[in-house]
C-alpha cells in the first residue's frame, strides 16, 4: 500500500511547519498570556475545556485503544496495526528526543513577562529539565499527527477527519497551556518525518510492506475462516 511519489514534495509539509513556526515566536508569549487569563474565567474555561476531549487522539494510551478499535471493528485490516501504531508512537518518541536537546519552560510554568527568549534555558538539559522544562516542541501534537499519517495511509477515505483531530490535538495543548504555538507547530513537523519514514521514505516502509504482505494473507484467510461461523 506504500505509494511512491519524489521526495522532495514529501518534506514539504513539515518544511512548511517548521518555517511557520519561526513567525509564531513573536505571538508565543501574547498567545499564552491570552489563554491564561481566559482560563481564570469560568464560562470561558468551560468552553475552552471542550478542546480537553481531543487530547485523546495524541496520547499514547488513546492511541492504543483506539488501533484496538481497529482491531475489533476491522479485522480484515488486523495486518497494519503494526505500522499505524509505529508511526503514532514513533512520532511522539521522536519529538521526547528533541526535549532532551532544548530546554524551554511551558507557558503554565512561565512568567510570560518577558520576551519569547527568556522561556528558552539552556541547550542538551536531557532528563534534568523535567517536565516544566519540556514544552518544546509538543510530543501530543507529534504523536497525533504520526497516528493522523498512519491512518489516513489505511483510510484515505478519512484523511480530513484524521487531519483535523490531529490540528486540534495541537490547539488544546495550547488552549491548557502546556505548549506554545511554536511547540505545537515543530512537534506537528516532527510527526510528519517520523512518519514519512515509515510510509514513504528509506528502507523501513518496503520491510513493512513485505511483512504485511505475509500478515495480510494469514489474518484474510483467518476472517474467511471465521466468517461461515458467524453465519
């Protein structure tokens, strides 16, 4: 199912994610400073709380129930979950890595005072940041577009649905406060080359192709199998 096109117009996207990204500094800090006051007002908390059902879609539990929907609900398609879930989780490991690299303090966390320099620390903190200081980018936001990638690759029938939860698993890691725009958009760039390395490009798309073909046949004619049984 690895469809081949130049690789060029593959990195486009997450080129396009990373250059927005370095615009988005300049409103980091009015963005944040906006959502934290809008948070300390109940009605519009409220409202912006509805974005906290999305935060499914990028989380790596979310994930895993979710592909064992796919599981139980298409067992004729039983022979990608291997790869969709690689791609969703990935993703998200990918952009962990990136936090062990910068340092920079999430808008919960931040005085939001001074320029968008000052929520930078210092570079290769590794594990000594912690949390607070791992706002950059957003592993969510990887994740979900990684799983977005992977699923509409299995269901391109889908592929606004799928974009779209992963654009708002992107916002309510904003709208909480635990990311700035900027994090958001190179967390979203990061999922896109993981998975680009998974469904397009390099060597670990024709592996998985070659597998698949083998489970594809074992888990088709388990379903045929099955199928006069249920009758």
């Amino acid at each position: 199912m690895t469809q081949k096109c130049p690789i060029w117009r593959s990195f486009c996207l997450p080129l396009a994610l990373l250059a927005a990204a370095v615009p988005a500094l300049a409103i980091d800090v009015p963005v944040a400073a906006a959502f934290r006051v809008w948070n300390q007002t109940s009605v519009i908390r409220s409202y912006l709380g509805l974005f906290g059902m999305f935060e499914t879609f990028g989380h790596g539990l979310g994930v895993i129930v979710l592909t064992l929907a796919i599981h139980q609900l298409d067992p004729k398609r039983r022979w990608a979950i291997p790869r969709v879930l690689t791609c969703a989780l990935a993703a998200g490991l990918a952009a962990d890595l990136v936090k062990l690299l910068v340092f920079r303090m999430r808008p919960y966390d931040c005085p939001l005072t001074g320029s968008v320099w000052t929520t930078f620390g210092a570079w290769f903190p590794l594990w000594n940041a912690g949390s607070s200081g791992q706002s950059f980018p957003s592993a969510h936001t990887a994740t979900a577009v990684g799983f977005a990638a992977a699923l509409c690759w299995l269901y391109p029938q889908g592929r606004w649905l799928f974009s779209i939860l992963a654009a708002l698993v992107g916002c309510q890691r904003i709208v909480c406060g635990a990311h700035f725009p900027s994090d958001v958009l190179v967390g979203a760039a990061t999922g896109c080359v993981a998975s680009l390395f998974l469904l397009k490009i390099g060597p670990l798309p024709a592996w998985f192709d070659r597998k698949e073909a083998v489970w594809r046949a074992c888990w088709e004619g388990s379903v045929a199998d099955a199928e006069p049984m249920n009758r």
